[in-house]
C-alpha cells in the first residue's frame, strides 16, 4: 500500500476518484451527444430519442446488482473492484467511439436498422458504465472509514467528476460533439486503467457481528431510494428532453447551434457544481448533517427548474439558471452515496450500491416511456421544466423523512 493511500492524503482521494470521473465523463458525452446525434444526424423523432435512452437504465437494472453481488465475492486481477472497472472502462470508450459511426456500423453488418443499432450501442455504453459505476463507488467504501473520511471520499470523487464533466460539456460547446466524443475515448480509457496502480483494495471486507446486526436499516433505505428515485427522474427529464426545449423556446438557428447551447447548459452544471461537493456540502454537512444539507440543496434545485420555465426566454437567462441547478446536482450526485454507505453492511457493498442503482435507472424508465409521450403530446415544452420542478420539490420532502443515524437492525 502506497503511503498516499495509508495517510488518506488529498491526493489519493482525487486518485481514488478518477475511475468514477471516468465513467462520470462517458455519461456526460452521453448526455450531450446521444439526443443531439440522433435527433440532428440521424433523424429520430423525440418518442424515438427517448426509447434509445431506455435501453440503458434495462441494462442497468441486470447489470449493477448482479456485479456488485458478484464483485462482493470474488478476487482477481489483484482487486474485487478492479475487473470490473477495467472491462467497463474498455467497453465505454469503444461504444462512444461507435456514437458517430451508427449509420457506418449499420452498412457494414446489414442490419437494415438504424434504430436497432442506436438501442444496441446505447445499451451496452450504459451498461458498460454501469459496470464500472459500481466498483467505481464500491471502492471507495472499501478503502475509506466511516463518518468524514467516507463523506470527503465521495464528495471529492464528484468534485473531481464535475471538473472533467464540465470540460467535456465546454470541449463541446466550444470545439464541437465530435471533438468531445474522440477526446473522450482517450479520457475515460486512461482514467478507468491508470488509477488502479495506485490503489490497493482490501483482500477481505469484514465486520463484527455487532456491527453486521446494526449495519442494514431497511427502512431508512426505502426512504433513501424514494426520495433519490424523484430526484433522479426529475434530472433524467432534463437531460432527454432539453432540446426539446431549446428548440422551441430559445430557437437556435442550426443543428450546431442546438448542440453548443446543451454543451454550454451543462457546462455550466458541472462547472460551477465541481466547487460544491468538496468546499461546501463536506463542511456543511459536518456542520448540520448530511440529511439536511441533501434536502436544502435538492430543495433549490426545484426551485431552478421553475426558474427555467419562467424565465428562460434565451440562452443567457437559461446558463444563469443552471447555475442555480448546481447546488442539487453537486448534492445528489455525491451525498447520498455517503449516507446510503453507512447503513449497510459493507462486506456487502457492491450489492447494495447496485441495488441503490435502481433509484437511478427506474426514474430513467419512466422519464422515457411515460414522460417522453407527455412531452411529445404537449404544444409547450415547459411541461419539461414543470415535471423536473415537481419531481425535486417531492424529492426534498421525502429527504426530510430520512435519518441516518438511526439503527433498526437487520
């Protein structure tokens, strides 16, 4: 073991944090590219758009439980984690390769469908991060202790993802989606394999029997997962359907156009959202708990989304208020990581962060089967703002039920 990692220096931690950046920058090429790409080169409609994008969170559902439960278990290549990460990793940066190659892909093997190979790609680039996802996260609870220390692993593991997002939202916007989907095939292969020689995982992950007993709270989890759940479909509403909105509403002149605003809107969102987790939410939440800091923080993310919906007429007035996004986006993608870690049994942790997947992936479904038809059907695209305003006001109610310090045993 590298000294680093047996001081928990500030280094390790952002070493520790990489491979979660990489799979955390493979989603946000996702998320800038896949709508614009098939919307703008390949011609799908939005109910189209939104069934590629359900591909994903299926895969999800199989994928992130079972490799967890599997990772919990088994040992080689020198980690349980590490497999895992490094297929993952592989898997990614070749399926954001094939992004702008679908029509390519589909006359070379004569399948006649542009929209079968658009599922198929989709559905193993997300199943891909979902692979490493996972250990990604999996790891840090393995090397971190409970309390702060598992708190600054999370919240500088997104500080750090936020960072590069937010260079992969600005390459876009700046140099265009096909420079950030070739960039990002060498950025998420180097940040899935280098990290690893710098980590070492725990052989066995063990507790005492006292500790196993008080370890799993069931019930605060369920709340957990259902306040989670509506953070995550009103956010996965966001980014299926924004171009729905700027199309409409702000009325940019070209494909090109469309795809800049994106790049800038979510740069933005994780430009300003990398400076929260470690700076803020980490004292904060030291300061008045992790609970209360996850509530106000999603609570003013709602209140952004109905920033959007009346205010944002033009491109400008859309980036200022995804700068009010970022206080919720910075929570919702680290904090509840922390809290979920301390009430289970860690010698299980891979199976319950896949489990905890499922918050994730399930909102996923529904903001494409149900939503998407809500919005196709709807003359106003604000009805996209409106769910997502909704959806994060309910999700911070729900995250004033949760305590996590309270035991409930097994």
């Amino acid at each position: 073991m590298l000294a680093i990692q047996k001081k928990l220096s500030n280094i390790f931690y952002v070493i520790l944090g990489l491979p979660s950046t990489a799979m955390g920058f493979a989603l946000s090429i996702q998320i800038a590219v896949l709508s614009w790409i098939l919307y703008t080169k390949y011609g799908l409609d939005i109910h189209e758009i939104g069934i590629v994008w359900a591909a994903g969170p299926i895969a999800g559902i199989i994928g992130q439980p079972i490799i967890g439960l599997i990772s919990d278990k088994i040992w080689f290549w020198g980690g349980r984690r590490r497999p895992f990460i490094i297929i993952g990793g592989v898997l990614a940066a070749l399926m954001i390769l094939a992004l702008p190659n679908l029509d390519k892909i589909n006359d070379f093997f004569g399948i006649g469908s542009l929209m079968a190979v658009a599922i198929t790609v989709a559905l193993t680039l997300d199943l891909s991060i979902n692979i490493s996802f996972n250990p990604t996260r999996s790891i840090i609870a393995d090397v971190t202790p409970d309390g702060q220390p598992r708190t600054k692993g999370f919240t500088w593991m997104q500080s750090t993802s936020n960072l590069f997002g937010s260079l992969a939202y600005l390459t876009g916007a700046l140099l265009g989606n096909y420079t950030l989907i070739y960039a990002g095939v060498a950025v998420v292969f180097l940040f899935s394999i280098g990290p690893l020689f710098f980590i070492r995982e725990p052989r066995a992950l063990t507790e005492t029997n006292k500790q196993v007993a008080t370890r799993t709270q069931w019930g605060e989890l369920f709340k957990l997962y259902f306040a989670h759940s509506f953070s995550w479909l009103g956010i996965q509403t966001m980014f299926i359907y924004i171009i729905a909105f700027i199309e409409q509403k702000i009325h940019p002149e070209t494909a090109i156009q469309t795809g800049q605003i994106i790049g800038w809107s979510f740069f933005i969102l994780n430009a300003v959202g990398f400076i929260w987790p470690a700076f803020l939410l980490e004292p904060l939440s030291k300061k008045i708990g992790r609970v209360p800091t996850q509530a106000i923080c999603v609570a003013s993310m709602s209140l952004g989304y109905f920033g959007i919906v009346l205010w944002a007429h033009n491109a400008i007035l859309l980036y200022i208020l995804m700068g009010v996004l970022t206080f919720g986006w910075a929570a919702v993608v680290s904090l509840p990581f922390a809290i979920m870690s301390e009430m289970v049994n860690k010698a299980r942790m891979g199976f319950f962060m896949g489990i905890f997947n499922l918050s994730v992936v399930l909102p996923q479904l529904v903001a494409s089967f149900v939503i998407g038809s809500i919005v196709m059907r709807s003359a106003n695209k604000n009805i996209i703002f409106i769910i997502s305003g909704v959806s994060l006001a309910v999700s911070a109610l729900l995250w004033l039920t949760v305590r996590e310090k309270k035991k409930t045993g097994s």
